[in-house]
C-alpha cells in the first residue's frame, strides 16, 4: 500500500500552533483595533475569541455557511460604516475582519502559513498611520512574533520549546538585515509615499489655515503636534528674531481675516545680507505653506513664492519635507508696491467696529506721521489695562470695538486683529499675518522644535518709502511671550499641553532627548529621499545614478550578499575543513601512485603501508616512516608545528 | 598484546583450535563491556567456547539452557515462602553472577528470552516489583543455532541490537580438526582449565579500553559509515546510534589489544562484520546478500576521510 506524505495541505496543526498565531494576529492588529469603530474590534477579537475557544472545548469547526455569512455581513456594515470598501480605514477594517476569520478556518499547515504571511502584510499597514520609532519597534516585535511561529509550525516531530523558535526567528531577522539595508539604500526611491495614500489618510493632520477667525489659533495652541524643525547651520537666532512666516490674510468680513485667493508670484526674493541659513523639516500639514524666516531669501524646490512674500509649494505638503532655506531677519520688503494693492489693504467692513473708526481718526489728526501713530498705538496696549491670556471672554457683533475698549482680554489673534482694523481705519495699508514664533531649542541636537502650540498671529504694515514693516502688537502687551515663549507668557492657571509645560527639568532633558533621536529618523529614515539617496550613490562613487545604475549596484550587492550565504553554507555542508595533515598524506600518496601502489579510498593506512612495503621491498622502511607519522598526528592526537613540519619533510624527500 | 589477554588468549586458543581471530574478537568484545552472540551449527564448539572465556577470565559463570518450556522465573529467582520465619524469600535466580552462559538462547519462547533485556541493558533486574542489582561485571554470553533450523525463535532485533557483537566460528580447517580427533576429549581440558585473570584486574584492563584516543579523523570516518547504512538504499534501515558507540567501543577494544593507544580506521573495519552484521538486514535489491557481504560492500564504498 501506498501511504500519502503528510504535505501542507493535509497536515492538521496543533492548539500550541493556533495559539502562537492566534497571538500573532491580536498584537499585528492591536493598533488598528484601538483605532477603529468599536463594532469592528470588537467582532474581530471575538471571532479570535471563538477559535480559541474551540480549541479550549476540542469543539467542530465552524459551519462553512456561518464563516461566510460573517464575512458578508462584516462587509456590508464595513461599507455602511465607510461608504466605500477602499480607502485605507475601510479596507484595513476589511482586512483585520477577514484574517480572524481566516484564523477561524485554520486547521492545516498551509492554513496557519498563510495567515502568518497575511498578518505580516496587516502588519504593515500600521504604517499607514504612523512612522515613528515606537511604531517601528512595536512592529519588529510583531513581526518577531509571527516569524517565530511561523517556524514553530515546521516541525513534525518534537517541538523544541519556544526559546528556540524564538531564537531562530531572531536569526533569521539579523540575517535579513543587510539585506534590508541594502534595499534601503539601493532601491530606486520615488518622492512621497510608495503608493498613492487615499484622501482620508490626512483627515487627522492640524496646522494653520487660510482663515482666521476668533477662537481658530486657540485650538491649535492647545496641540502638542510637532509643526516643524529646523536646524541652523550657524548659531540659532535670538527668540525674538524667529518669526516663521506663514498664511498672509488681506480680507477683513468684520469677524474673519482671509487669505487672498490669487496672489501674484514673484521670481525674485529680494537678496539682502546679513543671510541665515537653516534646514527646515515640514511635518506633513495637508497645506501649501512652507514657513520660512521673515523674510525667506530662496525658494525651495517645486514651490513658488509670492509678493507678500509666502512660500506655496506646488501640491499639499502630504509627506514629510526638508527643504534648505536662507532669510534675513529685521528687513522690509514691497516699497515699490502699486497704490491699487495697498487700496485692498485699507478695505475695512463698513458699518463695522464704529468707535474704532472714531478712535482713529482722533489719532490720524493728533499724529499726521504714521510712525509716530503706530508708536502711540503700542504705548497704549503696552500701559493700558491688556491682558494676554488663552481663554479671553466672548465677543459679540462688533469684536474690535468690543475687545479695545471693553474686555481688553485675549491672546495674539485678537490684538493682530485689533490693530490692523485701527491701522486700516487711520489709513495705513496693513494686514496680518499667521505662522509661528520662537519654537524650543533642542540642546541634544542643537535644532528648533516648532510645535503647533507656538502659532501665532501678528500684523504688517506699509510704510512710505519703507514697504512692509511687522508689528507684533502681542509683544507689547506681554513681551515674555515673543521672549520667552507660550509657557511663560500665560497665567499659571491657563490650561497648557504637558509638553510645552516646562516644570521637570529631568522629564524635560529626556523629552529633549527622545526629540533630538527622533529627528534623526526623520531626517535619515523617513527623510530619505530620491535627492538624499542621489547624495548618498554620489558619495560612494556613482555620480551618475540612473535608475539603471541604481538596479546595477543592487544586483550586484544582493548577489554578494546571497555569494557570502552561499559560501558560508557550502563550508557548513563540508564540515570539517581539509586538515594540512591530510593533504600532505595526499601528496604521499600521489608519489606512491606514480609507482603504480594505489591507495583504494577504504583503505586504511596501515594495510596502505603493508601493501606497499611487499610490492615494493626498498621502500618499505621510508613509507613506513611517513605512515607512522601521519597515523601519530592524524589518529594518534598529536599535534604541534614541530611534528607536522617533520612528516612535511619527510613527504617532500620521499622519491620513488 | 598485553601479557594478561595474551594469556587468557592463549588458553582458549589451546581449547579451541585455529580460531583466533574469532577468540581474539570475543575477547575485545568483554573489554569493551559488551555482551557476546556466538551463533553457529551445532558442534562447532560454541558452549565450549563460551565455557573457556568465563572460565579464563575467573569469573563467576552460570549456564542456563534455554529450552522452550524456559520461564522467566528461571532465569531471574523466585520468591519461596519459609516456613520458620514466616515470610517470604528470594531465591536469586541463575542470572546473578558474574557471566551468564545464555546456551542455544533462540530456543526458548520470546517471554523468557526477554527476561534477559533489562539484566543485559540496566545490569539490574525486576522480579516482583522490586528492583535488584546485578554484580559487577556482568557479562551475557549467549550462543545460538542458524535461525532456520527447526525449534528455533529468532531473536527480534531490539535484542540482537543489545549484544555489542555477534561472531560466526565456522568449521575447522583441516589441520585443526585433526590435532582435535587425535587430542583428548575438549570437555575434560574445561575441567583443568585455570583462571588467568584477577577480577579487579579486568576492570582496569575495561578502563585503560576506554581511555584509548579516538581522533575526530576517526570519528568521522565512523559517522561516514552509518550515515551510510542511513542513506544507502540497500539496507532495511540504518545503524542506530546505540550501533555506533558499540563500533566505536570495539575499535578501541582491538586497538588496544594491538597495544596501542589510538584507533585506526583498520581496527575500525576489522571489528565492524562483528558488530553490525546482527544489526543489519538487506532491502530491495539487495535482499538475496548475506549480512557479511552487506557489510562488506558498506566498507568498500565508504572512504576514509
């Protein structure tokens, strides 16, 4: 009778087995569990439930019909639930809820292999949703996981415990290694995320707007987010000299400032001296903004820059984006701007913020210069009764008239706002302008931590013969905010992010530390892009790199790498090394052969030498010799360079 | 060869004619501390043989016949009641002693034939739910006839596995079978035979065996050839690892009674027929081939390393 090899297909795997994928499915899926509607995780932990359940009561399978009425339904409310089965939310859903049922199913080898591959590529997808260091190692943990019982299936006989698995796996990832960095390096890299993420992937992401409205930049300033760093190839300016330079509102509706839609871009920025020059890494913000410096002297690749001076890059900033940049601090810009644009600078709402208007065309008439208003205008917020604070009372109808003269409570975009509408009122060409100011300075990695928390809002205007001059109106009032930072400006009751407070100073030198580490992955891991990687091949000598050099160097180092594997196994195969002993034995043999005394390869060396000895009598003293020699360091236990050297020469005198 | 066995040798040699190389054999066999499988046709003098070692070796020895009413109790002792005491005692059976002469061992039914695995393997035997140590040494020297002919029980293969070697002796040459038909009667020579060996003496001589070098070159060579049996497809099944240490025990037996104090690959394929011949058995299109041409055509096609 003929019996069937056990093959994957019919190998039935055990609990031990179910458990160890069972595990590996739950952790691969853990962050998208947490991140998905509750319905979701909850049915998918309870299929897995169920299957280990089964194996608990040593129960039937699930019904085929059951398996797929689940699937159907799970796929209906997951469209429900979307409105759409792609996208990445709903088709991680999908693929969360089908691999538990996958794991359902599972009874065989094959099973249990293919859903351990499957949970590697779940795995994967977590990177859809975030490239951080923790989520790296979380993942390699994972992945460990689903390794080790992947090869934990394997065995047929004995299990040899899971240390062993484990450790095999462990191998077999440090083996991959040079591999991986190989195809890190080497790969021809595209700009952007490999695939096309959907829409939805950027709902999440914060960052200033083309609006500005009461109450906008509190929320943001409440986030912890990390807006961009930027690292100073000299020193790092004075705090009140970093102004990053964001979204340009002009139009006033009486409660909101906007952004023009149209803005006429310029070739040239204007090239004053002395220059700052800095690196700027953008967290992705789903805008077109790239801040630079007031005022920005270049622009950066695939971008544009306009006459009010913003930086628009061509698409929304989607992945991470490092761009070098040079400004000069304390200029001016636009002297030679036209009397139409300025006309659109002085457009006030009518009917709008009456005592306003009345207040400044008192001071119109007091100071015919506009310096002298504008200084008188900022004596005023700085000795009058203002107060900065994050949680200012409501403002009605008419906000400015109410904010001067009333509550004179609020943060950065209430005086911007106040102060352009008193500029427009008095006749001076202004408007505000968003971004960011100040940012933390790093000392582990000498760079500027700019978080959303450190938004902004602050005014321009136009003066004769000058062009655009800032004011930043928030500096009188609280001058420790532009100083010192959000912290210190606030009243210690305002309610603050945890990492912008700045009270331990060990959390805040670890906080410090684990930024400065995660800067360099951004920079070096997730920044690596088609230009660093040109930089990089340029560097190790293939200037030239097209996508054919790129697939040549590749090749060429995998091949090494698989010749190296192959060499090393080939060495494991012939175990043992052939011993200088037995090679020069060989050479004895050879000269012996020459003579017609050949040595059959069963033959040992004694019954050798006997043989020899009576064929041929007058060697029979020397060969002997040599045989004693070789018998005394190859079977003997001798060794030592001394006695080797000896039977050396002995061979080498030996003639036939 | 070292004076003692050259003695002990030479005694059995004056007993048994013109069969050294298979007393030369049997001996190795007790230095490794194996036990021994004499297997022949009737009248070749195999219990004289056997007789003639333990007797040599001063040892304690006890025969047992095996016929195939044998039992268990036969062999291991028996529980009696005593009266005067009132309780019961063990009565040791013959298996307790020094040398147990396991005569025509394929005679007797597998039962009693498996009373001597644990003795032979554990040197302890379990009667009665109680355990018992063996003396020390213990040695198992069992002859048996061709397992064809009529009223035999072939030994199964687990317990052919346990003696360390099987030797054949073969009919005397005629030289030999005449000194034989003009001597005296062998069974009254076993009378005035004379032990040659101290026992302490023995159990040093098993010692200096063990401490004999094997070179890793030797022990390649030994792994080459059951590998071999392993994947050649000639053989039933391979040589267990039991097999091997029994080869590598024999080698060094030979070699040091060749005085030396390493093993060649010669006394490696000079023991081997000895010891895995009993342990092999022919497969596919080989399966016509005596055990001995098996083991032959293994060390033909087998190279030494």
């Amino acid at each position: 009778m003929v019996s069937l090899p056990t093959t994957l297909n019919t190998r039935i795997i055990g609990s031990r087995e179910i458990l160890w994928l069972g595990a590996g499915f739950l952790f691969a899926s853990l962050p998208h569990l947490l991140r998905m509607p509750i319905w979701i995780s909850v049915l998918a932990v309870g299929i897995a439930g169920w299957r280990l359940l089964q194996l608990r009561m040593h129960s039937k399978p699930a019904a085929k019909w059951l398996m797929v009425l689940i699937a159907l339904a799970a796929s209906a409310g997951i469209l429900l639930q979307y409105r759409t089965l792609f996208g990445r939310d709903a088709g991680v859903s999908l693929l969360v809820i089908m691999l538990a049922l996958k794991l359902l199913e599972t009874r065989t080898q094959r099973d249990g292999m293919l859903l351990g591959f499957l949970g590697c590529f779940l795995l994967v997808t977590n990177f859809l949703h975030s490239q951080t260091i923790p989520t790296a190692a979380y993942m390699l943990g994972c992945a460990w996981l689903l390794i080790a019982s992947l090869i934990g299936m394997q065995y047929t006989g004995a299990w040899p415990g899971w240390r062993t698995t484990v450790r095999r796996a462990g191998v077999m990832i440090l083996q991959g290694v040079p591999l991986m960095l190989v195809l890190f390096l080497l790969f021809p890299r595209i700009q952007g995320p490999l695939w096309g993420l959907p829409q939805d992937a950027y709902a999440g992401l914060s960052g200033l707007s083309d609006t500005m409205s009461p109450g906008s930049l509190n929320n943001l300033i409440l986030s912890d987010a990390v807006a961009f760093r930027a690292s100073f190839t000299g020193g790092i300016p004075e705090p009140k000299d970093l102004y990053w330079r964001g979204p340009v509102l002009w139009d006033y509706d009486g409660k909101t400032w906007t952004a023009p839609r149209i803005v006429q871009s310029v070739n040239e920025l204007p090239d004053h001296s002395p220059q700052i020059e800095y690196t700027v890494t953008l967290e992705p913000h789903n805008k077109r903004w790239l801040f630079a410096l007031e005022f920005p002297g270049r622009r950066p690749p695939s971008s544009i820059a306009t006459r009010d001076m913003q930086l628009l890059s061509f698409t929304p900033v989607r992945s991470r984006m490092r761009y070098d940049m040079v400004s000069s601090i304390g200029t001016a810009y636009g002297a030679d701007d036209d009397r139409s644009l300025l006309e659109r600078n002085l457009r006030l709402p009518p009917d709008t913020n009456p005592r306003t208007n009345e207040f400044a065309q008192e001071l119109r008439k007091k100071f015919p210069n506009d310096r002298n208003l504008v200084a008188d205008v900022l004596t005023r917020f700085r000795n009058e009764n203002f107060v900065y604070t994050l949680s200012p009372p409501l403002l009605g109808e008419q906000p400015v008239d109410e904010f001067l003269f009333e509550t004179r409570r609020g943060f950065c975009e209430h005086y911007a706002s106040a102060f352009t509408v008193l500029m427009r009122a008095a006749g001076i060409p202004a408007r505000v302008v968003t971004g960011y100011l100040g940012g933390e300075v790093n000392p582990v990695g000498e760079y500027i931590l700019v978080r959303q928390a450190d938004a902004h809002a602050w005014v321009e205007i136009w003066l004769e013969n000058t062009g655009w001059v800032r004011i930043d109106p928030t500096a009188a009032v609280s001058p420790a905010r532009v100083e010192r930072g959000i912290a210190s400006a606030l009243p210690r009751t305002d309610v603050l992010p945890m990492f912008v407070r700045g009270d331990f100073a060990l959390l805040q030198r670890m906080r410090l530390t684990l930024d400065s580490v995660t800067y360099t992955w951004n920079q070096w891991v997730l920044g690596y892009t088609p230009d660093r990687q040109r930089r990089f091949l340029s560097y190790i000598g293939f200037s030239e790199s097209t996508w054919q050099t790129l697939a040549f160097v590749l090749m060429f180092c995998a091949g090494i790498a698989v010749l190296i594997g192959a060499a090393f196994a080939l060495r494991d195969l012939r175990g043992v090394r052939e011993d200088a002993v037995k090679k020069i034995y060989g050479r004895f043999c050879r000269k012996l052969e020459r003579r017609g005394l050949r040595r059959d390869a069963a033959e040992g060396p004694r019954v050798f030498a006997q043989r020899a000895g009576q064929q041929h009598p007058e060697l029979a003293s020397a060969v002997a010799e040599i045989t004693a020699l070789y018998i005394a360091l190859r079977y003997g236990g001798e060794s030592g360079a001394e006695r080797l050297q000896v039977f050396k020469n002995r061979v080498r005198a030996f003639t036939t | 060869m070292p004076l003692q066995i050259n003695a002990v040798a030479e005694q059995i040699n004056s007993i048994i004619l013109g069969k050294s190389q298979q007393i030369r054999l049997a001996i190795a066999c007790l230095l490794a501390r194996g036990h021994l499988l004499i297997e022949d046709v009737p009248g070749v003098g195999k219990t004289t043989l056997a007789h003639a070692i333990a007797t040599s070796l001063g040892l304690k020895f006890q025969r047992i016949q095996f016929t195939s009413d044998l039992l268990p109790a036969d062999i291991l002792g028996v529980s009696v009641y005593n009266r005067d005491n009132g309780s019961f005692e063990f009565h040791p059976g013959p298996v307790f002693t020094n040398v147990v002469l396991a005569d025509e061992v394929n005679r007797a039914t597998p039962r009693a034939q498996s009373a001597l695995l644990e003795a032979m393997e554990e040197n302890q035997v379990t009667t009665e739910g109680e355990t018992r140590p063996l003396p020390r040494p213990f040695f198992v020297i069992a002859t048996q006839n061709p397992s064809h002919q009529i009223g035999t029980f072939p030994l199964p293969e687990s317990q052919l596995d346990r003696f360390l070697m099987r030797i054949e002796l073969g009919y005397p040459d005629a030289q030999a079978e005449r000194a034989l038909l003009n001597g005296i009667d062998r069974r009254d020579l076993l009378s005035s035979l004379q032990p040659r060996l101290e026992p302490e003496s023995l159990a040093q001589l098993q010692r200096e065996v063990q401490q004999v070098h094997a070179s890793p070159a030797l022990l390649d060579y030994l792994q080459a050839l059951v590998n071999h049996t392993r994947q050649a497809p000639y053989f039933e099944h391979g040589l267990s690892p039991r097999a091997a240490l029994a080869m590598l025990h024999g080698a060094r037996a030979w070699a040091y009674m060749d005085d030396r104090k390493h093993v060649l690959p010669e006394d490696l394929q000079t023991v081997l027929p000895a010891i895995i011949a009993h342990r092999l058995s022919p497969a596919g299109e080989t399966s016509g081939a005596s055990r001995n041409d098996l083991v032959a055509r293994l060390l033909q096609q087998v190279a030494i390393p």
